[in-house]
C-alpha cells in the first residue's frame, strides 16, 4: 500500500527487506555457505524478536531451512574481519 505521498508504507518496505533478506540468505547457504547465512539469519532474529516477532518467525523458519544444508569447506573458514564486515 502506498502512502499518501506515492512512496511505500514503512511496514511494506520492512516486509519487502525481509523478503529480500531471506532470498540472499537462502541463496549464500544453497551455494555451500550455510554456516554463514546462518549466522547472519541468527543475528537478524535476535534484532526483530522483541520488535518484530512475525518477522523473527520468518528467520527462525529460515534457520531450520539453513540447517539442513550441506556445508563446504569454504563455509567452515572464519570470514577475514575487515572494515566492510566489522
């Protein structure tokens, strides 16, 4: 639903970055990395679970997705910490 300024309501564009969110995260773990989109799904459920529960909801159902996927070896190296990812 559009607001009265033609631009998206704040909760469509919340549901809409979730959405988007868990395609890249369902993505990263189907091409080996499951570890690591596991990790970011988690640190995004803990954000939204007091705020936003039905939106944590949809990332724990992403986690049990997650944790069925194999891993590769790629997935079980720690990431390097850089200025990007810190």
């Amino acid at each position: 639903m559009a607001a009265a300024s033609g631009l998206p309501a704040q909760a469509d564009v919340h549901a809409d970055l979730l959405k988007l969110l868990v395609r890249a995260l369902r993505a990263l773990g189907e091409a080996g990395r499951p570890s690591d989109a596991s990790r970011l799904a988690a640190q995004g459920w803990s954000l939204l679970r007091g705020t936003n529960p039905d939106a944590a909801e949809r990332l724990g159902g992403l986690l049990h997705y997650l944790a069925r996927l194999p891993s590769t070896a790629a997935d079980t190296q720690p990431a390097a910490l850089t200025k990007e990812n810190a």
